[in-house]
C-alpha cells in the first residue's frame, strides 16, 4: 500500500499509515525496521507528512541520509 496522498487525506489517515508502516514487527533480525529508525520515533520523523507538509516519500528519502 502506498502512503496516503496528502490532497487527498486527513492528518488521521496519514497518522495512521505511518504508525502502521512503522510498527514494530517484534523480529529485528527479519525486519529491520529499527535499523532504518536508529532508535527515533517515527512519529516524529513523519511530523511534516503526518500535517500535510511535505510528502512521505520527501521524508523517506531524508531519513536514509541521516546519519
């Protein structure tokens, strides 16, 4: 599922699909998902997409390049 357009969504549905996105898989060695965080809270890194700011891919991206 690709993240919610933010033309087309609420702040809600955009919450929702970042916590969902994000949400722990309890198997760090299969998911990885932690590793791409580094430990930060993913409600906080999608802040500017969870509030119509910026697009979730914009993020993403950003994320990756953050050491």
């Amino acid at each position: 599922m690709s993240a919610p357009s933010i033309d087309s969504s609420t702040r809600e549905e955009r919450l929702e699909y970042v916590l969902s996105e994000w949400k722990c898989l309890h198997n760090c060695n299969l998911c990885g998902k932690c590793h791409i965080l580094k430990g930060r809270n993913e409600e906080i890194l999608y802040a500017d997409y969870i509030d119509g700011k910026r697009s979730y891919m914009d993020i993403s991206l950003g994320i990756r390049n953050i050491k």
